[in-house]
C-alpha cells in the first residue's frame, strides 16, 4: 500500500545535477519544522519519480544522507520513516506575538483561577502513593465502567443503522432522550421539576458558564456578583464575557444577601454546597434571593455541582424551585456524579432564555458528541445513575463521619469544622495563629495534598482554613493523611 504522502514538493529541472541536493533540502526542511511528522512513511525508492521527480537512485542518496544526519529510519521490509527528534527549545515570545492576543487571558490571576486545583510542581512527594484531598475530585476506580461500557455499546450498535447526522444544539433526541433523562434524574435527587425542552445540554459545567456569560453580560456593564470565597473558573467566564465581577461575603447561612449592589445583573451562587465552605443557604436567605433578583431585575445562575449526595434528614430543595423558574439558571454536572472525562452538564433555562442560549451553544460548538449523549442518557434511563449515587453516598457518607470526628478529637487546638450537609468535601476554620500555609509545604513532600481556603477568595481572605476533599480518599487514606497533618501541626 502506497503511504499518503501529501507535502508539496517542488520538483527539480529535468536533467539537472542538482536534483539530489534540491530533494535533499525540501525534505529535511519539511522534516524539521514538522510538516513530516516522527513516524510518516516516506514513498518507497521505485515511486520516486512519480512522486519527486527523480531516479530511484538519486532518492535512494537522499534518504541514505538524511538517515546518517538522524532525521529518517529505514525498517527492513517495511520503508523509510521519518525519526523521533528532540523537541526544540521553546523560544520566547516576541512583541509582536504578544500584542495580538486577549490580554485577559494574560493576566497572572486568571490563569491561577482556572488552574485553581494544581499544586507547586517543584514539590516532589516522598512516596509513590499520594492521599489526595484537593476539592472537585473522585475516584474513578468506584465507577461501573463494566456496565456503562456495556450500555454505550448497546446505543453505538443503534447508530450505525442510522446514517450520521448533525443533532439538536440543545441536546440529542429520539430513543433515550438525554434531555429526558435529566428531567427524571434531577426531579428524584433534587426535586428540580422541569419539562425536557427547558433544559440545554452542555460540554460540562464550564461550558455552561461560558454560555450564560455570552448571553446575560453586555461587556462594560453587567454586574456581576460572586461569593467570595467561591468557584475561581466560574467568574472567569463571566470576566472574559466583559463582566465587572462584584465578590460578596459569605456567612454561616450563605451569600449575604444584603451585600447585593442595587446594580447587580447577574448573581451566581451555590445555595446547596457552597463552594468551598460547603454551608447550606437557609430557607430564609433564599426567599431574600430570589426576591432581591425579581425586585432589581437580576438573574440568578445557581451552580448544583454536587447536590446528588445529600447526608441530612430533610433534604433542602433546590433554589430552582417552581415559583422561582423565571429568575434562576439551574447548571448540573455530570462530573461528580459519575466522570469528569465525560464532559457532560446541562442547563435548566427559564422560558424566555432558551432560544438565545441555544443559539449560542450552536454557535460554540454545534452540539455535544451524540454517542457520548446516547451513552450517558440510557445509563440514566436503565437506572444505572441512581444505583451509583446511592453506593456512592454511602460510600462519602461514611468518608465524610471519619474526617469530621478526626477533626472534633485530634485537631481542636488548630481547627474549628465548618458543618455541611451535602457533598464531597468539608471545610475548616483555622484557629488564631496557626500557620496552615507552612504545613501545607511541609505536608506536599509527605504525599499528602491539601487546599487552603485562601486560594478561593478574590479579596484578601478574613480568616484562614483547610478544605478536605473526601471524592479520590478511602478510610485507611484519610487517616494517615490527617495523622501527617497532626504531626506537622504540632512541631
């Protein structure tokens, strides 16, 4: 079989001496700067002339010369093949590079923000195994790849008798309707009550961000507000929409209300979980939201990222609720509760938004991957998500009793537990005078990785913490990871 060899080379004059040399040039110049790429087969000696011009011996030169500088390999009964090479030196930009792009997206506190989970990579761990208690993560190992493998299967034989297509923008339709099956999903976990045609599929929650920022910000004049501390990639979207972003305190019972500036566009909040300190808006504080937004003509943008593990008795409706559908964007995640490698979110529009938010998704991306959406869609449908999020919460339930009892009995000189009823991680309050930045340096060499509270706030932080995530951490790691934290604590 002939390689599909398709760099344009410029052929030599006929009977020129020089046809060796020329061919030599155009195909390490091609090589180098990575038009050939390491692997690409080179034509074989006897198609040399259809394919450069030349005589099979004068190719034959060529790649001897080429093989003895390193750039291409010769396999016995196989080819020619261009060579791995070392990468290049990465050189710096120069000023007329850097002037053309976004200078937004050059600002040292966005790109922190959107890279808010990495840790100082100049730290190296002492042992192979690290206990993990960043925020945001899970542990993949627990979920049934078996079964969703066996599922997206099933729906994959179902669309090779259907001849491609592009789908809806807003989420796929027919046989195992996503939209569907988010309706079902979250009015059982959420009590979330919609139709099919409210809700708009997205490339998980960031992309649900990115979309309500492209249709709610008018850039110079929204505004913004945040809670502080909060979700550093959410207000990012809505910064690079052209947002002026407003951050607003957060207490014991959630966003306060009462630090909402009159001019307030748009408020994003997470009423169920706070983000990272994991408090539960009350009863009380959501009525004075949702009727702060009708009163000023705001919307508010309600961030469920983590809702499906409930461990209190009374489960505390969503902010989405019936009466409050007309203000509030619901934005769910797939990536908690089953992969964050799916890329899966959605949206929960009010009536009068859907089209334009639709319209937007088009225009970003067309749709989601329509296999991915079949998969995911009869994995929910069969009832596959409601088994998993039932083991799971058992699973963080007990995850989380432990961390909450190590914290009462061996760390009450150092740190005062943040209650919370939802999710996948607790926080804590730092006693007065204890350095958590120092331990956390000294905890990343003993393999334990640990986020201090301070990385969330856009203002200067008024107190210090620890956030525990509980998502990628099994029993047995959560006590050795809070003894190490108790040991350096205490020297």
């Amino acid at each position: 079989m002939d390689p599909l060899f398709e760099i344009e080379m410029e052929r030599p004059i006929p009977g020129s001496r020089d046809a060796g040399r020329f061919l030599y040039r155009q195909l390490k110049d091609a090589i180098q700067d990575g038009r050939l790429a390491a692997g690409t087969q080179l034509p074989a000696g006897r198609k040399s002339a259809a394919f450069f011009g030349v005589s099979r011996n004068t190719a034959a030169e060529v790649y001897d010369r080429l093989s003895n500088e390193g750039l291409v390999v010769a396999r016995h009964g196989s080819g020619t093949y261009v060579a791995d090479l070392p990468p290049e030196p990465a050189s710096l930009p120069s000023p007329a590079s850097t002037y053309r792009l976004n200078t937004f997206w050059l600002q040292e506190d966005v790109t922190t923000a959107m890279g808010f989970w990495r840790d100082d990579l100049s730290v190296v761990p002492r042992a192979e195994t690290v206990m993990d208690f960043r925020p945001a993560l899970i542990d993949p190992r627990l979920f049934p790849f078996d079964v969703y493998r066996r599922v997206s299967a099933k729906q994959l034989r179902g669309l090779e008798k259907k001849p491609a297509a592009y789908k809806s923008p807003q989420g796929n339709q027919g046989n195992f309707h996503l939209r569907e099956a988010i309706t079902n999903h979250i009015a059982l976990t959420r009590a979330v009550v919609c139709r099919s045609d409210d809700v708009v599929v997205t490339a998980g929650a960031q992309q649900a961000f990115d979309l309500l920022a492209r249709i709610l910000v008018t850039p110079g004049e929204t505004v913004v507000a945040v809670e502080d501390p909060g979700y550093p990639p959410m207000r990012v979207a809505f910064a690079a929409a052209g947002a002026r972003i407003v951050p607003v305190e957060v207490d014991e019972e959630g966003l306060v209300v009462d630090g909402l500036p009159a001019s307030v566009g748009v408020i994003c909040v997470c009423p169920s979980h706070q983000f990272p300190l994991g408090i539960t808006m009350s009863k009380r504080r959501r009525a004075a939201l949702v009727d702060f937004a009708r009163r000023h003509a705001s919307v508010i943008v309600e961030d469920d990222y983590d809702g499906e593990f409930r461990f209190g008795d009374n489960p505390l409706q969503s902010l989405r609720a019936s009466d409050a559908a007309d203000v509030v964007f619901y934005v769910g995640t797939f990536s908690k509760c089953m992969l964050p490698s799916l890329r899966l979110g959605f949206v929960v529009v009010p009536d009068w938004a859907r089209r334009t938010l639709v319209a937007a998704k088009n225009c970003l991306d067309w749709h989601c991957s329509t296999p991915l959406q079949t998969g995911v869609s009869a994995f929910i449908a069969e009832g596959h998500l409601a088994r998993h999020v039932r083991k799971m919460r058992q699973i963080y339930s007990r995850r989380r009793q432990l961390l909450y009892a190590l914290l009462r009995r061996d760390f009450s000189d150092w740190l005062e537990p943040i209650p919370s009823l939802y999710g996948m991680h607790v926080a804590a309050w730092a006693r007065d005078g204890v350095d958590l930045d120092a331990a956390i340096q000294a905890l990343a060499g003993r393999s334990v990785k640990i986020h201090t509270l301070g990385r969330y706030h856009l203002r200067q932080s008024p107190r210090s913490g620890l956030v525990f995530g509980y998502g990628a951490v099994d029993l047995p790691e959560i006590e050795r990871g809070l003894a190490a934290l108790r040991g350096v604590l205490v020297q």
